[in-house]
C-alpha cells in the first residue's frame, strides 16, 4: 500500500486554549494511538489533503521534529459542520509484525458478458474490510467481473485472497449484474413473438 508522509510537531499542551490557537493558525491537532502512550501532534492542515480528500487509501508516515518517525493509518477524522475544514484526526500506530484492519477500495476489472448484453453493472461494495500486516496492505481489490451473464452475483468468496484476510461472510455480494429495463421488455417482446409465430409443420 502506497504510504504518505505528513511532517509535524509534538504537542505537550493538549487543552482547550492551545488546540483553537492551533487551529486558528491552519493548524490540525491530531493523536497517535495503539503505543503504549498516545503521541499528539500537529501539522499543516494543507499536509493531509492528500490522505482525505481522495477515494484511495494510504499508510503514513509521521515525521516529527527530531527525528522520531511512527508509521500509522488515519481512523478517525473531525470536520467543521460549517467550513468543512479539519478540526482533529486520530491515527494508530502500524507495527511490521502485527495484522491491522482496515477498509480497501473495490477496483471492477474485466469486461462482463451481462453488461455488454445489455445488464447493469452494481457494486454492491465499494469497499472491504482486510486484515493484514502491514506490508501486504493492498492498494485496492481486484474483482473480476468476466464470468458475470446477466443476473449473476459475484461473491466475496470468489476473490483471491493470497496475503490478506476478507472480514466477511461468505454470502457477502461484491457485485452483480441486474437485467435492465430495456433488455427486460426485449427479452419479453422475444418471448412474445416466438410463441405467437406458427408452428413448423412436420
């Protein structure tokens, strides 16, 4: 999974005061946990917007004065009801040896007969909750959707999982391919035409 570095300062004062002036000066407090202390710190409000404000997700690296460095993923994220601008962020801390969970974009390859036939295509689920070390964090799922005809589901249990575990149950639809309202009244014009036409004599 492709990381991202968001470079900030330590903050020992975590009141009330010290957090608005923060924020006042385009700053974002945020917290580090799963270490044995949380970590608070603060950076550039404009440092995450490549983290937020994209439909991919991302590890990060946070590179603090000093030289002290804590590899995390963003859990939780605070916006302005208003503005919309980030009010505060929670991460926690990644650990080479041990799994994390976290939710991976879908990504539809393949081209499906269905859909070329005239069915719709519904992602049923645009994201799926992985469990992982670090390391094999993928970008994004892969789903095949070449052997889907029209009206077949595709199931979670059909996606290849080789470094990563899928938290869901088998009967879990990733995606399938819905008959269309014009392939429906085609299909029904057919249906009609073939059994008003006369029977082939023998």
């Amino acid at each position: 999974m492709k990381s991202i570095t968001i470079k900030g300062s330590e903050r020992e004062s975590v009141g009330k005061v010290s957090t608005k002036t923060l924020r006042n000066a385009g700053m974002v407090p945020c917290v580090v946990y799963g270490g044995e202390q949380p970590v608070h710190f603060s950076a550039d409000e404009r440092a995450f917007k490549n983290l937020v404000y994209t439909p991919e997700v991302h590890t990060v690296v946070i590179e603090l004065e000093g030289g002290k460095k804590l590899n995390a993923i963003m859990q939780d994220i605070q916006f302005h009801p208003v503005s919309d601008k980030i009010l505060h962020m929670d991460f926690y801390r990644l650990y080479d040896d041990k799994e994390i969970t976290m939710e991976v974009p879908v990504k539809v390859i393949g081209k499906s007969p269905g859909v070329m036939g005239g069915g719709v295509l519904r992602l049923n689920q645009r994201k799926l909750k992985v469990k992982a070390l670090p390391a094999n964090l993928p970008d994004s799922i892969e789903v095949d959707i070449t052997p889907l005809q029209m009206g077949n589901k595709l199931y979670v249990t059909k996606i290849v999982t080789d470094n990563f575990k899928l938290l869901h149950a088998d009967n879990t639809v990733v995606c399938q391919v819905r008959i269309s309202r014009a392939a429906m009244k085609a299909a029904q014009e057919a249906a009609k035409a073939a059994k008003a036409a006369p029977a082939k004599k023998k």
